[in-house]
C-alpha cells in the first residue's frame, strides 16, 4: 500500500504541475488588467496603470511568470510560503486563510447535512420501492436540482428571510392558518405512510391533530418570541431518541442495549438544572469537553449494562448521550433567543440576508452562536436543496442493487434480522460507490459556493476567485486553485483508500 500511495502522490504532483501551468495562463490572458485606468479620466491615471503593472509584474511575459510564482508556491513545502499580493497589496496567503474560515463555515455543515438527509432519504426510498414516498422524494429531490441556485436564494431571501422576521414581529397564527397546515402535513404523512388505507387514514389524522394543537400553543404561548424545550420535551423527546438509536444499531431484542439507552436519557434530564449555571459560562473548548465527557459517560452505561453484544450497548448509549445532550444544549440557546432578539445592532429582524455575522455584535457565547446560525441557515437551506438529489438517487440505485443480491437473500433465509440485513450487510456495501462521491464533494468543499456566496455577500473562496477572475489578477486565482486541486486530489486518493476498507475483495496494490 505504501508504494501506491507514493506512486499516486507522485502522479498527482505532475497533473498539479501541468494544471496550474494552464490555469495561471488562461487566467492571465483573460483579459486585460488596466482596462479601467485607460478610460480613466483621473489625474493619476497613469501612475495607477504604472503601480498596476508592477504589482502584477506585466512586463514578464505569462508563461515566465508562472515560473515565478511557482518558485514562491513551492516555498510552501519548506516553510515559506509566497503565492504573491492581490490588487489590494494583501498577501495572498492572508486573504486565503480568511476566505477559507468563511467558505468552511458555510459550505460544511450544508454538505454534511445533504449527505445524511440524502443518504437516508435513499435508503428509506430504497426499501420502499415503488410506493407514494419514493415517487415523492424521487420528483422533489429532481426538482430542486434543476431549480437555479440563485433563484432558490432569491426565493428564500424573500420568504424565509423578510417574510419570517415580519411574522416575528407579531407571531399569531390564526386558527384557520393553523388547520390549513395541519391538513396539509396529515395528508402528506398519510401518503408517504405504510399499511391499509385505514392505518395511513389514523395516521394522517394523528399527524393533523398534532401539528394543528402545536401551531395553536406556540401561537398563544408567543413561542416564537420567546423560545424553549424544557425539561418534559428533553425527556419525551430523549425516550423516543433511547428507542429509535437502540433500533437502528443493536435492534429491540437486545434489552440490555436499550436500558443503556434509557439510562443515559435519564442521566441527561437530571443533569439538566445542575448544568445551567455552568452552561451560562460556556466557552467553545468548554462545549468540545463537555461532549467529550457526554459520550463517555453514555459508553460507560453501556459497557455497565453489558449484555450478549457490550458493543451494541455502548455504542446506544454513547450515541443518545450525543443526543441529549445536543438537545440540551439547544434548550440554552433558545433560552438565549429573546436578548439577541431584542438587541439594538438585530432590530427585531434575526434572519440575516447578507453576510456571516452582524458587525461590531457584543455578546457571549450563546447570543454570538445564535448570530453564526442566522446568517447559515438561509445559504445552508439553499445548498442543501440543491445537493440533495445526488446523495439520494445514488445511495437508492446502489441500495436497489445490493438489496437483490444472493447474500441479502441468504442471510434473510438463515433467520437474519432486518435491521441487520439493511444496515450490516447491505448498507455498508451500498456505500462504495457512494464513497466515491461524498469523496470529491468533500474535496470540493474549499473551492466555495461562488453563487451561494455572491448572493449572500460571504466574501469566501468562491468569492475571492470570482474577484480575480473578474480583475485578471492570477494571484488570488492560483491561491484558491491550488487549495482546491490539492484537496481534490488528496480525497481522491482517499476513496480509493475506502474502497479497500469497505470491500474485503478490493486490494490496494
């Protein structure tokens, strides 16, 4: 394996040679970089064209200069690293390291939420083949694919960001609204439900009732205004979490599994008023070790509870300890919503359109999360919708095909639970050729958004390669480049990695 790696990094050296050589000339025979000064009515126009052209060191010829920069960028090997200056006079390397902190901040919770949601989503689609939800996820997930990026923005900008901080401002939701909702979301649940027309029929009226007295409480509670979980929802929420964990990774026969699950959940509700005066101190290293401790805790209730399988039970306490605990920490920033709400910087309107924080905010841990997520969630909604189609109609096709294989049907013929069957034998060889995609978005990642970014005003990387594509400045191009082409190639090199992890049959050689 050592000699592929070497062979394939050797390899990747020499196509990143030849890419950067035709990217910085390309870039730098796009156009022409003091075409604004040589219509420029200034006084000083020539003496901006002269400092233009030093800075980008016109007088050498495009393919001389790339050996230039090339000599800076291989400095980044040895310890000094110099990719140049933009047109600002800012070093490259400067502008790189803060356009990569907003490009990760927005681009990486949106592909990872894709890649769950799409991933079960094709499962689920997968095992229900044929029925109302496949036909139903199968066309949305196609229609927000071929919807325009910007236009989604646009759309989610008008409506979930200016409609719903008008709403905010009187949160009433009157009855009729509130029954118009219900309707709609029962008869969706009862189409996508399974069963006998009777039992979708139940379903769906359930579905009704519930969402409908929902609207009504937080209408009269003014729950929008003023958020919050609470104990008794952490606690019922926790119960449905212990079950539907234990289902998924031990199975309900496993009793032992589940009352680690159920012990952790209540671990977690009694921890939840000693933890408050600690939490309104929370710092980021404080929540990283917090978790930390969360998980171990909920792994020690399993491994005490042991059982047949001590594994299974530790990995469903470990997991709804997770869980919890991130439920716990969502009650306290919901707590923290009406300060941030009434502060003089937000105005009453928390749903940003633009940028990836609110200037000169002053606040503590919470409040300044609470900011953070406002001004994600409308580029990550966008992101999302448009990325999900792929990971759901991937990871279905390939369920589809390892569910009609001849080990699925032994291993149900031997007595083999479903739960087993779906997630230990089919879904881990479903996820090959899945690797290979969740791989090159991942490495896609530093590359950016350049939409997403430009309509939301996140000055990221695919912001900052628009801005030297428009400029012809080769400098912030190649930054952005070799980012990207350096990433791309290390996850391709790691799927290949994951084939050999995945399938036993596969050797790397």
């Amino acid at each position: 394996m050592v000699t592929y790696v070497v062979r394939r990094l050797i390899t990747a050296a020499l196509i990143l040679l030849g890419a950067s050589f035709l990217v910085y000339n390309l870039t730098a025979l796009s156009g022409d970089p003091l075409e604004e000064f040589r219509a420029s009515n200034q006084p000083n126009a020539a003496q901006l064209m002269q400092a233009r052209s030093q800075l980008l060191d016109l007088a050498t010829p495009a393919p001389i200069r790339y050996f230039k920069w090339l000599g800076g960028a291989a400095g980044c090997f040895a310890g000094h690293c110099d990719l140049g200056k933009n047109l600002a006079g800012q070093p490259v390397t400067q502008a790189l390291g803060q356009a990569l902190v907003q490009t990760l901040t927005l681009v990486t919770g949106a592909t990872i939420l894709a890649i769950l949601v799409g991933v079960a989503l094709g499962i689920i689609t997968a095992l229900r083949q044929y029925s109302a939800l496949d036909y139903g996820v199968t066309f949305l997930a196609f229609l927000f694919f071929s919807l325009p990026i910007f236009w989604v923005a646009v759309l989610l900008k008008e409506y979930g960001a200016i409609g719903f901080n008008n709403f905010l401002a009187h949160p009433d939701i009157p009855i009729a609204t509130a029954l118009g909702v219900g309707i709609v979301v029962g008869i969706i649940a009862g189409v996508v439900s399974a069963g006998a027309v009777r039992r979708r029929l139940i379903i769906g009226a359930i579905v009704f009732a519930f969402v409908t007295l929902v609207l009504e409480v937080a209408s009269i509670t003014q729950w929008f205004r003023y958020p919050g979980l609470g104990l008794g929802v952490i606690l019922i929420a926790g119960v449905g979490i212990a079950f539907g964990v234990t289902v998924l990774t031990a199975g309900l026969q496993n009793r032992r599994a589940l009352y680690a699950a159920l012990t952790t959940v209540v671990i977690g509700v009694a921890a939840y008023f000693p933890m408050q005066p600690l939490l309104n101190l929370a710092t980021p290293l404080m929540i990283v070790i917090l978790a930390v401790v969360t998980v171990a805790v909920g792994i020690a209730v399993g491994y005490f509870w042991g059982g047949y399988d001590r594994s299974q039970g530790m990995r469903a306490g470990g997991i709804t300890a997770f869980i919890v605990g991130a439920l716990i920490m969502l009650d306290r920033f919901m707590q923290s919503w009406p300060a941030y709400f009434d502060n003089g910087l937000v105005r009453g309107r928390p749903i940003a359109t633009i940028g990836a924080g609110t200037p000169n905010l002053q606040a503590d841990f919470w409040s300044s999360g609470i900011d953070t997520f406002t001004h994600l969630i409308l580029p990550t909604v966008a992101l999302v919708l448009i990325s999900l189609a792929s990971y759901t109609r991937y990871t279905r096709s390939s369920m589809l095909e390892v569910m009609n294989m001849d080990y699925i049907r032994t291993a149900r013929a031997k007595g083999v639970s479903e739960r087993s069957v779906v997630m230990r034998h089919a879904f881990r060889n479903a996820l090959i050729p899945i690797s290979t995609v969740v791989a090159l978005d991942i490495g896609q990642l530093i590359g950016g958004a350049v939409i997403t970014e430009t309509v939301f005003s996140v000055h990221g990387m695919g912001f900052m390669f628009l801005d030297g594509i428009s400029h012809v400045d080769p400098n912030p191009v190649m930054g952005v480049f070799l980012c990207v082409a350096i990433t791309a190639l290390f996850f391709n090199l790691v799927a290949d990695l994951i084939y050999s992890a995945l399938d036993p049959r596969v050797r790397v050689k």
